[in-house]
C-alpha cells in the first residue's frame, strides 16, 4: 500500500475514533425511541429537542410553530387560491399577490396585502390593504391604495372560513 492510502485509512481511523469517544455517537435503545419518524419528530419537539441557538447554548425550551395548524393563515391561503401569489411567508406573517386584473381591461389591476397581527380568529387580527394599478400605456402606471368591497368580503370570508376550520379540528 502506498503511503497516501495509509495515511488516509489513518486519519479516517482517527476521525471515528474521536467522534464515537466524544458522545456525538450514542447507542439508543430501539424499545425507546419510536421507529416511525414522525412520531420520532413529535417525541423530539415534545422533550425540546431540535437544532435552533438556544439548544446549543443550553436551553431547552423551543417554540415550533407550523402554518398547517394555524386555522387563519389556511383559511386565508384558501380564500385567496384565485390569486396568482408573490410572497408567501408564514414567520413574517404576510401574504401578498401579484398584480391580478379582475375583468379583461388590461388597464385596471388589483394587489392585495394581508399581513397578520395575531392568530386569533377575529376581524382585526389581519390588515387586508387592496392596491389598484390604473395604466394609460405600458410605461405610464398610477398605484393606489383604495379602500374597496374587496377587504371587507376577505375578511368575512376568511373569519368563516378559519371558524369552519376551527370547528373541524377539534371535531377531529
């Protein structure tokens, strides 16, 4: 063998030595640890486990939040499902469309913002704000905000929409 193979199986022997001897590796008891993995992945977020700052500076205590069982940004994802989307982000809590002509005038198009303030099903826990884009030609567009129908219907709809939502959860 030549001297680069053995140095190589050297340091490879190393390197396992030293991370099975410093606990990165630890055996684990199958009795204990579920085999499905998700069932692995709730056990783990239950005893705040994961990898986030805090658990590598000592803390325990995680905060997982996921979009599917907020009854208010699925309801609103299922109200807007006409809209083509541009910004979807659930941690910042807004949602915001791409320009969308309602009728076929190519020259009046609409943008909707919805930003959430909280989780609760409630009328001001979101801020719906419409934006109207009025175009004379390509290179000659007015942007508005305008205060229309629109954001109240989407926020009635949505209210009942996470309520049914709601209702199914806990029936579930």
């Amino acid at each position: 063998m030549s001297t680069k193979r053995i140095s190589l199986l050297l340091i490879n022997l190393i390197f396992f030595i030293s991370i099975s001897s410093c606990g990165l590796y630890k055996k684990v008891d199958t009795r204990e640890v579920p085999v499905n993995a998700q069932e692995r992945a709730r056990k783990a977020v239950d005893e705040g486990k994961g990898l986030g700052i805090k658990n590598i500076l000592g803390g325990k205590n995680n905060n997982f939040e996921f979009s599917s069982s907020n009854p208010m940004w699925r309801a609103s994802l299922e109200v807007l499902d006409f809209l083509p989307l541009t910004n979807v982000d659930y941690s910042g809590g807004v949602i915001i469309s791409d320009w969308y002509s309602i009728s076929n005038s190519e020259n009046e198009s609409l943008k909707i913002s919805l930003r959430f303030l909280s989780n609760e099903i409630r009328s001001d826990s979101i801020k719906v704000t419409v934006f109207k884009k009025n175009c004379k030609s390509i290179n000659n567009c007015t942007v508005s905000k305008t205060e229309s129908k629109i954001e109240e219907e989407l926020i009635k709809s949505r209210l009942t929409k996470a309520s049914e939502l709601e209702k199914k959860n806990k029936n579930n």
